[in-house]
C-alpha cells in the first residue's frame, strides 16, 4: 500500500528486534520470527522461508506471548515435603545443586545394582534420539516416549509395510494430487502443513473425501463427508480394495516392479514354515520367471515375475504368489460393499464409487514427468509416472485396537492404485523410506553399569527378537515386545503405572516424567491412576518409590510427584529437531532446525535437555565422559556440537565440517550454532529432481541415503503387501513356529487371529467383549485446533475460544431420548461413569458421541483458579476408559491395546447415556483443587498485555467537520 | 480505494489462527491494549476483534459445517459511525477503513448496537470500543518488508482464506476473486454495504470412475511385465 496520508510511527522499529527459533507448540514445529522490544515479545509470526510453515502460524503460534506469560510457569526445583502426601502439592522450593544431588545418588544406586528399576518415558517432547540415547547408556530398556498412545499403529504399519509412513514419514503430494481421501484426522496430525496443502488442492479442483465420524476442522471442506462407525475403516479400505480387483483397476506393472506381490509363499497349511516366503538355498526370496519359465531369486533384474499362479518347488512343496493369496482373500463375498455397508454404516454404491473414481484418477488422469532417473538395478529410465491420488490417515485408525492392521488395509488401497511415492501420490520424507523393517533390534539385556547393546526401542522380525524370559514372562515394565504387544516399536507408556504399581512383571523403584501428564490427560483411567500414584504397601511405602517430573508449568502430575524439575519454555532454551528424531523434512528436501533462546529466562530454571547431559556426566554414562573419567560435553550444546552416533553423523545435519562447508555429514563444526542462527535457525537440503521420487527403487537417491546413514544400504526396498514378520507370529501362535512360542491359550488365539500376513479387519477388542446393546454409543474424542497438542488451558487467550468442553451428541439422536440441548446427562462404560453436559450437531454418525479432550482441568493446575469452567464444567472421557479388557474366562486381564503394535485403543470406548435427574449440574467426578506451588503468584483477574504504549490513530478535525457539514 | 478483506468460506477450517493473531498484534497495536478480564479465572472473556463462528447448515446426513470468520466489514454505509454521538467513529475517506479513535470514544455502545455484524466490541480495561483497524499499522508501515505490510490475519492465515485488497481496483486479487468466485456480502439486505466479501463453497463436481481395462479379475492373466 502507498501511504494514503500522513499516520503515526505506530511501531518504534529502532527499538525493535527480530530472532528466529521454532514453535513448540505441536510436533509441526513451525518456523517463527519473533519481534522484541525491551525485553518484551512484540508479535510471533510465521517464517516465510520455512518449510514446514512457509510463513503461517495456527492460533497456538499466534498465542505463543500468552504462552510465555503463563501464570502456571514453575519457578525452582520443588521437593514433596517429607510428612506430606503424594498429590496434597505440598512442597518445599530447592536449589539446582541440591535437586541435581538427589537425582544423582538415586539414579546412581539404581544403576549400579538394577538398571531397570529406573522407568523413563516422555510425553509430548520433541528430543527422543537424546532421551533414547540416554536411557540406553544408562542401561534400561524401560523408556519411551509418548508414542504408544499416540501413533505407533501408523507408523509400525507404514514401516512394516512400505519403508515409510503417514504424517512425519510421509506427506501427500500435496502440488499434484487430485483426489485425497482424509482417514480418521480430527482437525490435528499435522496443522498447518495439512491446511496448506488442503488449500492447494481445492484450488486446483483437487477432490478431497474426508472419513470421520464427526463432520468438523478439515472434514468441514470436505467435498464429500463418509460418516462411518468409529473403528470400521479397514473394512472400508478392504471394501473399495475389493472394487478394484474385481475389475482390474490395478496398477500391475508397479506390484510386479516394487513389491512382494509376486513372490512366493510356501503353502503347506497345518506344517511347520507354512505362509513363509520360499525361498532357494542362498536365502533368496523367490518368483517365477515368465520367460524361462522357471524360478528366479526376486530381486533379480530383467524378469518377468508371473502376478498369479500356483507352483511346485523342485522339492515338491507346493508354493503360490502373495497376489494369488490376496486375489482369494479379498474377492470373499465378505468384502463386498454390499456386505460391509451396513457395519461401516456407509453404503455400498457410495463405497464403490468412491474406489472408482480413484481408479480414474490414477489411471486415466496420470502425469508424467519427463525427468531422467536410476532405478535399482542401475538402469535408465526417462520419466517418473505418477497416480495422483492421496492419503493420510491418523488418530482415527491410530486409537483403534485394529489400527494397525487398518492402517495396512488403507497402504494396500494406495499401493494396488500404485500411489506410492510418485507424483501425485503418499511421498516419503528424508531420511524415509527405510528398508523393510527398518534393521534395529530392541535390547534385550539389562546390567548393572552398564549400556544397552543398543537402542531400547526397535523393529522385532520374528519371536526370537521379543522381551521375555524364558518362561515367556515380559522384561519390560509396560510389557512391550512381550506376547501381549510382540511389535511394540514405541513402548506403551499407558501401562507403566499400573504395571509398577501391580510389581507385574516386577516393582522399580523411579519413575521419571518428562512433558507427560500422566496423572491427568495421558492416562486412562485417571480417577484410578491418581489412587495408584497414591497406593503404598503393607509397611506405608509408596508403591512407585520415587516420582520425579520435568514439565514447564503446573501441570495436574507436578502435584504427584516427588521432584519437579522446572523445564524452560520454548522461547527461553537451546534445542534440535533432529533427523536422528522425528524429522520436519518435506518430501524433496531434508531438513532439520533449532532452537534459541529469544527472551532470558527469569526464573531458577533448567531445559531438560540441559539436564540430561549434566546427569549423564555426573553418572559418567560412557558416550558422555572422556578418557579421564571426566564429563566429556560441558552443555548441551557443546554436546550436540561434538556428538557423533557415527563418524559425521550427528544431530545437527546443517553446516557440518570443521568450517561449516558440509552438508548432511562431515566432521563437528565449532561454529554450527551461529551457523543455523544466521540462516534462521533450520536447515534444508534439497533433493535434486531425479531424488524425488521411486525413493524406494531409485538408486539416485539411495546413493545419497546410504551416504548420509540414512538407510544401510543401496538395495531395492522391496513393499511388503505380505508381511512374513507377521506369520511368523501367527505360525507361533499355531504352535507351527520353529522358535520361541506363547504357551497361554489366550496369547495363542491373540497371534492366530490378529497377526494375518495380508491386511484384516477384526471389529476393535473392547467392542468384541461389551454388549452393544448395553453400551450402544461409539465415544471418541478429538482435540480443537487451537490446543492440538499443547493443553493450552493456562493459555489466556485460547482459552477465551474454548473453556469447556462438551459432550456432543446427534441431534435426533439425543432427542428421541428426551436429552435437550445444554441438558446434563450420565455417561457410562463398563469401567466409569461421568457427567456431562450435552450438546446437539448435525453433523455426527448418529451412534457416535464425541468431545474435544484435554480441555478439563483440575482447579489450581495450570496456574487457574480454583473455579474455571475447566474444572467445574468440563470433563475428561478418560474416566470412561480402562487401561485393561475385561478378564477373560481365566480371569487374566489383556492390555486394552492393539493386540500387535500395543497402542492405546482410546478409540474403542462404548458407553451408555442416560439423561440426568432435575437439578444435577456441572461435570462429574470432581476433584479437590490444587494447592499452588511455592513462590507462585496468583493471576491477575484482569489483563491488557502491550510490548509498548499504543499510538493511537486520532480523527483528523478536517474529517469531522467536512463530513458533518456535508 | 475500498480497502477490505475476501474471506473464502471454501477452504476456511474453522482454525482460529486469524483470531489470534489479531489479537497478539492489535494488543500491541493502535488501538491496544486488548483487555482480558477473568484471564485464568471462571468465564474468560476479552475484547476480540476477529471471532470464528461455526455452524452447520442443513440436518443430517447432508448437513454441512461451515466456519465463518467475523470481523469488521468496512460497510460504506456504515450506521455504527452515524450513530457516534462524539465523532469518535469514522470512515477514513482515503481507503474507507472504518476506526475508531480511542481519545475520543466514551465507551457509550450505541455504535455496537447499530452494528448487525457483531463487529464491535467494547474493552473491559480502557472502557472504549474496540474494532477491526484492517490493520492501518500494519499495511502502510514502510519500514516492515513489503510482504508483511498486510492484515496480521491475512499473513498467518494456514489456508490463504483470507485475501486483503483494494476492491476499487479491478485488478486486485480481492476484485478478481470477487468476480470469479461470485464473492457475496454479509446480510445485503440490511443496506450497510459491506466492503468485506464471502467467496461460497465451491460446488461439487462429478468424477468419472473407473480407467484402467485389465477385464474383469476372472479374465485377468499374467502380462509379460520387466521388473
Ligand atoms: S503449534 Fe504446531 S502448527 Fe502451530 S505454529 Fe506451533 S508448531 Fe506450528
Ligand atoms: S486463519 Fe484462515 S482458516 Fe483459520 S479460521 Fe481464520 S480464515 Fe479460517
Ligand atoms: S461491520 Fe459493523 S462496525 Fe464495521 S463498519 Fe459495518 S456496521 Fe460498522
Ligand atoms: S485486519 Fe487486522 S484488525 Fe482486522 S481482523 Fe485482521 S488482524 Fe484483526
């Protein structure tokens, strides 16, 4: 705009200053620019040039001043008083010197007779690869972060089955897409890169179909809304997979070229190694050679794979293609849409067309880009082909415990459409695709002072690889990678406390929390859970010895715990996000940022990352002391300056090399620090067009991913539609498995049902044990844009869009049962009951109740007053749900979990509803308010927050009296 | 010049990242501070210049979710600013931005009771009313990069839903969108003329099925396919 006439200087721009960092927010983590003055924020916006966020921000971003100004900050290590209990919030405010004391000596103790006995697991953090990294040279495998009720059933799913995943893996294409099918995302997993994209394609024409239950966020632009019954979409996904083979809508050419559909599994049902791959005496995995009409190792170059066909081997055993198996599967009338309709609770002309008119798309509306690449095996080729439809699914399929197995229904669906990884269609993220399954194994042996022989998390292939004793009891705290949970790739923090507290498989005796709400929001259960914090044995000891929480602000668990340990905020600490972490990189580009502190923090506060690396040198944690025994890395960011996993390889793949000269890999750079300062706190490494896409088969780029120790080598990462992991389990459950088998009926029938080699549908666990006639709603819950994974309730000005929350129910629904709108009404499950206050929406699958979570909160936590709408109106769901099935009829009680990767299935819940009597008002349990910590200083009942005096902009008189007049 | 705002009701998800964004920038901003009262109490409640209504029109099962962002619509025939019994409110002649100068103002509500748009809010701290500036500190600002001088909205918007613009030039985006996208005032009927225009929902369009001729699975045979 040109001046139009003479203003004020509103801003005092000489005064002011700009930074750089990234959000914290959620795990977008957004490029900002932070604008200051006198030491005050004025204004947080998006980094145009970054690529996560190319310049915009959610209202989270936006809020991130109110966020700074919490009055919910914790101010100095808290100590629980010693005559005080757990959850009173009684404490006493301790120095650093002192907290550091007490955390050592315990956790040397523990290190030098059990290492186990210490359980670590984080929440929300966005700094796994030093948490891991810690945890191993400390030597438990009891860590992991938040991932086991979040989205490891998306992300086991993708790896086991194409190398990558949905969300942080993998990402439309979202440029050259024209039909996008959304699975199960409430209005969250990921924010602004999914509205960015959303944008892209409606203004290209693009057709977007959103699955979900609830009709808001993203599903509200929708151009068709497919309101299922919560936990069916694999039957969907199987359905619309039916459409296509049943009339050949397939992409052939690509099963043959890239994945496993025409290999060949040896088909001796009831024998031990039925339902294996067949493969020669070198271990190859074989097909049959259309042109010398014989058999060929798989991965050989310049044959013609047969898709179909039944075969003997020369030893007699009979043998048939993955695509033979899955033709027979599939085709069963029972996957017709005719036949599923009614479940999904969508109809079977709809389903079918949808499946067609992505068959269209990818078919007759392919692009091609004349681009020149390197396949596999070396050879030339002179474009890249692309069918350009998309997917992404999350926390919809995720919390279901037939997630996985979902998930990998919806991965068929995209690979038989040959979607995967070209354009158009699912692209990887560096440093994805991995090799199927990406090659770590989860250790297995605990010593006193001693490191794990490697990560504690990892990729089982086969029993052998799992936790257990040789009983076949669980050697970790939340039973991952035991028969419970055998794929267990992110733990399952959601067991933790009731396990420790049950001593089953064993007691500990610390339970470290970092960022994890685990006595409110993260747990289910939570009424429960608290007593458990509480619960102490026979001589008046509590049953988790010693609590110890790191959390920026006064969150419900700082009140449980032991030692608090007060984390900085995001503005105020020096951090990584690593491509050794979750990555932020785009589909061409491989990026990682940092952290810097933009305003000083005020307060006797440390970051947690600060803290681990002084631990790990007053420990002397071999990677963190030097040839003298003495603490090898002064800070953290001297720590992720000079710490290599491998030669070259660190956290930081930005500005490597002793002057800064190298990319991706090269020697530690002293000045890497103010190199990412300069360019705006991330790094971008772009990938040259023949890198972009077939990652999986195109040597270009697996050249340079192998070089960066992306992947361990260049070989073809070969899709599995058929997963010989999974048979394994499934022939060690028949008692067909050459190797270590459950010896409990219920864990047998467990791995015969669920560990089906091909995609399946089974209905979710809990709904397969409580009678749909007692518990007729599906409950499920979704989090609001403006607090998607920040429980921004301390936040003034988000909270004004969102205090309470309601029980949102079908309007028809609710009044054929007498419920009117803002009545109160009873929730019921087989485990709790709440009380709610109900409000009517068109837009919801009339069985289907849902609410926004984490909006409750207990009075006095996050620095709000005893009296918020939060405690007192708004409610969790999580008191509906246990973290355990009904006892079976030996009386042992399963996981409520996906019973193979052991993800929380919070998605599975069934409840009743009853109206509530005249007169029974606000939300139900209640809970006493909590006592403020020391040092706190209450909240101003009312604010103006301004980095400076305002200029006001003053009516010209000219103006007020040529318009009177006039 | 008619300075306004194209909101596109196609593609805005309801996220709120407008609303705040106004709010973090006009606390600070001309017409700031931006008074919160009960911040961390029962009923929080501020003065907002941009609020995101969501409702749904239609019943179920074709009942859709529309998100309609509110803020100031620069109406040219602005009764909010005859109203004004000190002259605090106006109508800039130069670009039609409606303000209200904060020196001036009484707090008296008559201009928030003219406005049918819900558009005027008055400040629970200064007593004065409060409304959207089109940000007026922000879009002549010379010294902020030629980029950032737009509506702090505008620039955070995840979705690119809001477009800011002259509407007197029929070659600004805001005046092209408006024209193809057939971009509809707010309550026309009320006779304010709003500047501000609401592109509707796109239409949705029928998709050919099916493509890809390998017959019918029972005819499907095995083609010679390299690997
Ligand atoms: S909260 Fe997440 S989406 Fe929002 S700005 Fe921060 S990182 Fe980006
Ligand atoms: S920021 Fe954009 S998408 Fe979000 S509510 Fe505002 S206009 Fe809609
Ligand atoms: S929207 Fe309301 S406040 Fe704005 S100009 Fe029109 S009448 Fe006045
Ligand atoms: S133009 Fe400025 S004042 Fe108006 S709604 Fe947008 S950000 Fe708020």
């Amino acid at each position: 705009m040109t001046k139009a006439s003479a203003l004020p200087q509103f801003e005092d721009h000489q005064n002011q200053t700009h930074k750089y960092t990234t959000c914290y927010m959620c795990a977008c983590r957004c490029g900002i620019k932070v604008t200051l003055e006198d030491e005050k924020i004025r204004f947080i916006q998006g980094n145009p040039n970054h690529p996560v966020n190319k310049g915009v921000l959610c209202a989270k971003g936006n809020a991130g001043i109110m966020k700074q100004l919490s009055p919910a900050k914790l101010n100095k290590p808290l100590l629980r008083k010693p005559d005080s209990e757990r959850g009173a919030a009684e404490f006493e405010e301790i120095s650093w010197d002192r907290a550091l004391d007490i955390l050592t000596e315990r956790l040397a103790n523990i290190r030098a007779t059990d290492p186990r006995r210490l359980a670590y697991f984080t929440g929300r953090d966005q700094m796994q690869a030093l948490t891991g990294l810690w945890a191993s040279q400390f030597g438990t495998y009891n860590w992991a972060a938040h991932g086991g009720f979040c989205s490891v059933n998306m992300a086991a799913a993708g790896l086991y089955t194409m190398g990558h995943a949905f969300w942080e893996f993998g990402d439309p294409d979202w440029d050259q897409t024209k039909y996008f099918m959304l699975w199960g995302v409430a209005e969250d997993h990921a924010s602004n890169p999914i509205k960015i994209g959303l944008k892209k394609l409606k203004e290209r024409g693009a057709k977007f179909v959103a699955v979900n239950p609830v009709r808001t966020g993203y599903q509200s632009i929708a151009d068709e809304w497919l309101a299922l019954k919560p936990g069916t979409d694999g039957l969907l996904a199987l359905a619309m997979i039916h459409v296509l083979l049943r009339d050949g809508q397939i992409d052939d050419e690509f099963l043959i070229r890239y994945t496993n559909a025409p290999q060949l599994v040896v088909n001796t049902p009831g024998q031990v190694g039925d339902g294996l791959l067949w493969r020669d005496g070198d271990d190859a995995t074989q097909v049959y050679d259309q042109l010398t009409e014989s058999f060929a190792p798989a991965m050989s170059a310049d044959i013609a794979p047969a898709l179909m066909g039944e075969f003997e081997t020369p030893d007699g055993v009979p043998v048939r293609t993955v695509f033979s198996i899955l033709l027979d599967k599939y085709m069963d009338p029972q996957y017709s849409p005719a036949a599923v309709a009614k479940e999904c609770g969508i109809d079977a002309a709809t389903i079918e067309r949808i499946a067609l008119e992505m068959a269209h798309v990818a078919f007759q509306e392919s692009i091609t880009l004349g681009i020149e690449w390197t396949d596999w095996a070396g050879r030339k080729q002179t474009q890249f082909i692309g069918r350009p439809v998309s997917m992404h699914a999350m926390r919809g399929v995720s919390a279901h415990s037939n997630g996985f197995q979902t998930c990998r229904a919806i991965h068929l669906l995209q690979i038989l459409l040959g979607t995967i990884d070209c354009p158009g269609g699912h692209l990887a993220k560096p440093p994805f695709p991995k090799h199927i399954v990406p090659p770590i194994k989860p250790a297995k042996v605990n010593a006193p002072n001693t490191p794990l022989e490697s990560a504690p998390l990892g990729f089982p292939t086969c029993p052998e690889d799992l936790l257990i004793d040789e009983q076949g009891q669980p050697q970790r705290i939340d039973k991952a990678y035991s028969w419970d949970a055998p794929i267990a790739a992110h733990g399952l923090m959601h067991m933790v406390i009731s396990n420790a507290v049950a001593g089953d498989p064993y007691p500990i005796d610390t339970l470290m929390l970092f960022m994890a709400n685990m006595a409110w929001n993260s747990s289910m259960n939570t009424s429960e859970t608290m007593d458990m914090l509480r619960a102490k044995d026979a001589d008046g000891n509590y049953k988790i010895p010693f609590i110890v929480t790191c959390d920026a602000f006064n969150s419900e668990t700082v009140a449980f715990s032991d030692l608090v340990l007060p984390d900085t905020t995001y503005l105020e600490r020096y951090d990584t996000i690593s491509m050794l972490d979750r990555p932020i990189s785009e589909p061409d580009a491989a990026c990682d940022a940092v952290r810097i502190p933009v305003v000083d923090a005020n307060r006797d506060v440390l970051s947690w990352q600060e803290v681990m690396v002084e631990v790990a040198g007053r420990l002397k944690l071999p990677a963190f002391t030097n040839a003298q025994g003495q603490p090898k890395y002064e800070n953290y960011k001297d720590f992720i300056i000079n710490f290599e996993r491998a030669p070259g390889i660190g956290f930081l793949a930005g500005w490597r090399g002793e002057n800064g000269d190298q990319s991706l890999l090269g020697a530690p750079n002293p000045k890497q620090w103010e190199a990412y300062e300069e360019n705006e706190c991330f790094f971008k490494y772009e990938l040259a067009p023949n890198q972009r896409y077939m990652r999986h088969a195109n040597l270009d780029y697996l050249t340079l991913a192998k070089e960066a120790a992306w992947v361990g080598s260049t070989e073809q990462i070969v899709i599995e539609l058929y997963s010989e992991t999974l048979q394994k389990f499934r022939l060690a459950g028949q008692g067909l498995y050459d190797g270590p088998q459950p010896t409990e009926e219920n864990q047998k029938q467990r791995l015969v049902r669920y560990f089906d080699p091909l995609p399946s549908y089974y209905s979710p666990l809990e709904q397969q044990s409580v009678s749909s006639e007692e518990y007729p709603f599906y409950a499920i819950t979704q989090r609001p844009m403006f607090m998607y994974h920040s429980w921004d309730s301390q936040n003034a000005w988000l909270r004004q869009i969102m205090s309470q929350n309601y029980l949102y129910m079908h309007r028809q629904t609710a009044l054929d049962m007498g419920i009117n709108d803002f009545d109160w009404a009873w929730v019921e499950s087989r485990s709790g009951k709440i009380r709610v206050q109900v409000k009517h929406m068109e837009g919801v699958n009339p069985n289907t109740v849902w609410t926004w979570n984490a909006i409750a909160k207990q009075g006095g936590a996050w620095g709000l007053s005893d009296d918020t709408n939060e405690a007192k109106q708004g409610f969790l769901m999580n008191h509906l749900i246990s973290e355990l099935l009904p006892s079976d009829k030996g009386g042992s009680r399963m996981t409520n979990s996906d019973p193979i990767t052991g993800q929380a299935a919070w998605y599975d819940l069934q409840v009743k509803i009853t109206p509530a009597t005249a007169g029974e008002e606000g939300s139900w349990p209640q809970f006493a308010p909590l006592k403020s910590p020391p040092g706190y200083t209450p909240a101003p009942t009312k604010q103006g927050y301004a980095s400076h005096t305002n200029v006001n902009l003053n009516r010209p008189w000219s103006d007020i009296f040529g318009r009177r007049s006039s | 010049m008619k300075l306004g705002l194209a909101i596109d009701l196609d593609t805005c998800v309801g996220c709120h990242a407008c609303a705040t964004a106004c709010k973090q920038w006009n606390t600070s901003g001309t017409i700031g501070p931006l008074t919160d009262t009960n911040p961390y109490g029962k009923d929080p409640n501020g003065a907002w210049l941009n609020r995101i209504r969501t409702f749904e029109v239609d019943e179920s099962p074709l009942s859709k979710t529309v998100n309609m962002p509110l803020s100031c619509m620069h109406c040219e025939d602005a009764a909010c600013v005859t109203v004004c019994p000190t002259g605090a409110s106006y109508k800039r002649d130069e670009d039609g931005i409606v303000l209200i100068d904060q020196d001036r103002c009484m707090g008296c509500n008559l201009c928030a009771w003219a406005c049918p748009y819900g558009a005027r809010e008055l400040d629970p701290g200064s007593g004065t009313m409060k409304k959207c500036t089109l940000c007026v500190d922000r879009i002549y600002d010379e010294q902020l990069p030629e980029a950032e001088r737009q509506p702090a909205c505008v620039i955070t918007c995840p979705t690119n839903s809001r477009v800011f613009g002259d509407f007197d030039d029929p070659e600004s985006e805001v005046s092209k969108l408006q024209k193809q996208r057939e971009g509809k005032p707010l309550m026309p009927e009320l006779g304010y003329n709003p500047v501000n225009t609401y592109l509707p929902p796109r239409e949705p369009i029928e998709r050919p099925q099916g493509g890809k001729v390998l017959g019918k699975v029972k005819q499907i045979v095995n083609r010679i396919i390299h690997r």
